[in-house]
C-alpha cells in the first residue's frame, strides 16, 4: 500500500534531506511511535520502518525509546512477586 504526504516546501527545506532520506526517516519516526505507544509490535514497526528487528531495536536504542513494552499492572504485579 502506498501513502502519500504534502509536506510544505519550508518544512522540506529545514530539514535539509533528499526525498528518499526523508521518507525514511518519517517511516522510522511513524514505526517508532507507533511502537512506543503500543499500536504496532516490534516485528510490525520493524516491517515498517523497512528494517529487521534487529536493525530496528539499534534505532530504537539510538532513539532513547525501551524495547520493552510494558503497562502500569505489569510493573504492579513484578512489584508483588517476592
């Protein structure tokens, strides 16, 4: 599937990157949100970045987003275990 976007020529020029290089970024920049907020696994946000897991776990790190994926009753319940 194929999405396009209008970017203002302004915004396209702060950023300072060719076409390709842009669209990756912004690929990369969706998947990892999407990762971080929990709207797509780490293998769906690697296919989306256009990237291995692995590839896409270095990205993450660079990023300062957590490979792991964790909610509020998770760390409740590892808090209880004694």
């Amino acid at each position: 599937m194929k999405v396009e976007l209008d970017i203002p020529g302004t915004t396209f020029s702060a950023l300072r990157q060719p076409p390709k290089e842009l669209a990756a970024c912004l690929r990369l920049m969706a998947a990892t949100k999407l990762y971080e907020t929990g709207g797509l696994s780490q293998e769906r946000a690697a296919e989306l970045a256009g990237l291995s897991r692995q590839d896409f776990l270095v990205q993450l790190s660079r990023l300062g987003v957590s490979p792991f994926q964790c909610v509020a009753d998770d760390l409740a319940f590892l808090s209880s275990i004694k």
